[in-house]
C-alpha cells in the first residue's frame, strides 16, 4: 500500500464521477442493499496470505451460505478505491491502513459503523483502545480494527558480543550515548556499508521517537499537528545522525533495501544488522527461518526507560454506496470475533507442528482474543530466546499509543514523511524540514476541519 496520498488527486477523484473501474464494484447486483444471508458481498485489500485469512473467511461462509463473497485479492490500491466511489461502483468492503480512516470518513468515502455495531451487537470495548480510538472520529466509530502490530527492539546478540557488550548495554533511553554505541555496531569502511549498527527506522517510526521525547505529533482529537515542536526536531535529529555515520542515507538505504525479512537469509541470520526497532511479526519469521539465532528481544523505551509501543494495522471499513451492507457488517463481526481468531490461531498451531516449526503467537487488536490465543493455545517453544520475547511482546501491548483519527490523517502523514526524506536527502536540515511540515500538515487540517 502506498504511503503517500496526493492530496489534489485525492479530492478530485470524489468530486468527479469517474467511470471505468474495472470490477472493482461489487454488491448486490439487484439493489436494494441486500441482508447477511444473502446476495453478492465485495472486498478490496485483503488477500487469501495464509491460514489466519483463509479459516476467518471460511467460517463467516458457513455461517452466510448465501451470500455470494467476492475477494479481489491485493493491496489496497488509493486511487482505484476513490474512483469506484466517485462512480457510484464501489466494493462493499475495504481493509486498509488505520491511519486513513479518518480522512476517508472525512471526505464521505466511508460510512459510520453506528448502525452495524448496533445491529451486529459489536462489543467495541474487545478492541484494544489504542487501535479502538484510531478508528473513530468524532465519536463516531467508522472501522472495525483486525490485527494490531507491537514494535519492539530486536538485537543480535552474537553481534553484540563480538563488540564486547551484552543486550543490557544497548539502552536507547540514552540518546546522548548512541553515537558511541552504534559506532561500535555499524560496520562502515571507505563509506561502503557492511553491517548496520543502529536503524532508527525512519521516517516510519518518528512519532514512536518523538513520543519516546515526550511529545505526540498530533493532537489527541487529531486537529491539531505539533511537527515543529523542538521535542520532535530533536527525535528526528537523533535519528538522522545515526543514519549518516553509517555512510549517510543513500548507502544506507541501499544495503537496507537488500534485506530479506521474510526467508532464512534474514538480516538477522546473515549478520547485517545489531539492533533495529521493528514490529512483532519478525520474531513469527524468525522462529520459522533462523531457530538458532542468537536473538534478544526488549521493549523500546521512552528516555526515562519506560516502555513504550505504537501501535498500528489494518481495519474494515464499509464503502459509502456499499450495495450490501448488512452483509459486509456481519463479514466485519467474524472476522474480528473472538472466536474466528481463535481457530485461526488453532489453525497456526496445526500448520507449524506439522512443519515441526515454533508458534510464537497471533496478535490481534481484540484483547480478548489474545487472551484466549495465549491461555489455551500458546505452549512455550522451548527456546529460551523465543519465549522471552513472546512474553516481552506481550508484556508492552498494554504501554501503546497511536497516532489518533484525524480528518487529515493521510494529508499529515504525508507531511512528516516528505519533511524527513528531504532531510534524508541532505535538502534541508531537521527544524527547516519540520517547520515546512508543520505549515503544510495545518493547513490540510484547517481545510478538513472546516
């Protein structure tokens, strides 16, 4: 999914009736809008990736055989979206990124879930309220949370050693020491990058370092953006300089770009990297391609050593024109339901112990789930490494924010993340970059607000 959105493009494909969408459109081809146990039922972004998908979806049709499920798998494509709503052609369901909620609901292109929770008898407070609040503006709720991602700190112990320290001596609360520890990680010789020291994870993970510095980016009701507050020029300095000891950003990028995180020769098992902020999945990869890494997982901290997460991932929404929405609300209740998560987990289970590989955990955004998934199904691994950092994961899931829903969210993401790339790219130096955003992200926010 891309992470920009062109602002200009944005408002135009809503206003223009635009046609030509390419069965992107779905629905209940006879009108009417259609009931749960009836008629056809469209989705776009999501995909058949794995068990977890394919037992969630395999449950809601058996429990709707007559509705007809049409899944145009891939990633939610922006652009093509906005236009099957211009057209009056939309699909009935979409799964996308939380943090676009809001300036969806803004614009008219998605319909408040007021109605669905009420009929479906949607027990809200099962979400996570991190990922609860990123789907409702206003009060009003307008997506229903799946997943919910837990960023943590992985380090390569053995990379460690080899540098005469131990996992306890990487403490990112220490900003003032981190130069000197990831001089003492990274490997850089004539500018030429051979392993990575520290990655801050940039500009991906700057509101994780800002609110690490003691300041959101943007205000609690999402009106308000704090891009230039000096905290947050800080965390983002901060960040920069670790990137350009390491032979600066194009460098940096460059081998960064050749990683495989998903196969057995990860960073982690090919020694290219000693310690790097990133979400929970890694430790899922990890246990199925490298079981003898030498792996520590801790919890990223704020500056007094707290621990601290951001919380992300994707939700449903339903279309404004959806053609069956009644269908797409009891859709959105399985596949977030405690129990579908908890045969999707079951089916995990299965699948790893047939591949003699570990389980590690699913981790949703409904907590009663997770509950579930971890009292009745979880079973340590046996690798020390493994369950430490299950039990680390799980122990900061409570400790997450995220950005809130806002009526610009798109624009103000799209804001930071230029702001930090011109940065990167040695245009502008942190505070000039910022303030740039800062004047772009208000605006966009005084336009969605009016």
């Amino acid at each position: 999914m891309s992470r920009k959105l062109r602002a200009t493009a944005f408002a135009g494909v809503l206003t223009l009736a635009l046609t030509g969408c390419g069965g992107v459109g779905g629905g209940n081809d006879e009108g009417g809008g259609g009931t749960a146990t009836k008629g056809a039922l469209s989705t776009m972004g999501f995909g058949f990736s794995d068990e977890i998908a394919t037992t969630r979806v395999d449950a809601f049709k058996r429990d709707n055989p007559g509705v007809e499920l049409k899944v145009t798998e891939g990633a939610f494509d922006e652009q093509q979206f906005l236009s099957a709503v211009a057209s009056g052609n939309p699909p009935d369901l979409v799964y996308l990124d939380r943090k676009l909620i809001g300036t969806y609901a803004r614009r008219g292109a998605i319909q408040p879930l007021t109605q669905c929770v009420d009929k479906q008898d949607i027990d809200l407070a099962q979400y996570r309220p991190a990922a609860r609040e990123q789907v409702t503006l206003d009060g009003t709720v307008y997506g229903i949370p799946e997943f919910s991602t837990v960023r943590v700190v992985y380090l390569n112990e053995g990379l460690l050693k080899k540098a005469g320290l131990t996992a306890d001596q990487v403490n990112l609360a220490d900003w003032a020491a981190l130069p000197a520890l990831n001089a003492k990680l990274a490997s850089v010789s004539g500018g030429r990058l051979a392993r990575i020291g520290i990655d801050p994870k940039i500009p991906e993970f700057l509101p994780m370092w800002a609110k690490a510095n003691g300041v959101d980016m943007l205000s609690a009701d999402g009106r308000a953006a704090k891009l230039d507050d000096p905290k947050v020029i800080e965390a983002l300095t901060t960040g920069v300089n670790l990137i350009q000891q390491q032979g600066g950003w194009g460098a940096f990028k460059s081998f960064r770009d050749t990683f495989d995180f998903f196969g057995a020769q990860n960073p982690l098992s090919k020694n290219q990297i000693v310690a790097w902020p990133m979400e929970e999945w890694f430790l899922n990869q990890a246990a199925k391609n490298s079981p003898n890494a030498e792996l520590v997982v801790k919890p990223f901290v704020d500056r007094q050593g707290k621990p601290l997460t951001q919380s992300a991932g994707q939700a449903w929404v339903i279309t404004k024109g959806a053609k069956n929405p009644d269908a797409a609300c009891a859709f959105v209740k399985k596949m977030t339901a405690t129990d579908t998560w908890l045969a999707a987990a079951k089916a995990r289970v299965d699948a790893r112990k047939a591949a003699g590989q570990p389980f590690t955990g699913v981790y949703t955004a409904n907590a009663e789930a997770d509950k579930k998934i971890f009292d009745e199904l979880y079973q340590p691994t046996g690798n020390k490494r493994f369950d430490d950092a299950v039990a680390t994961i799980r122990s900061v899931q409570d400790a997450a924010f995220a950005l809130p829903a806002s009526p610009a969210g798109a624009e103000f993401d799209k804001a930071y993340y230029d702001a930090v790339n011109r940065v990167l790219a040695g245009q502008e130096q942190p505070a000039q970059a910022l303030q740039r955003a800062q004047r772009e992200a208000t605006a966009a926010l005084d336009k969605a607000t009016k």
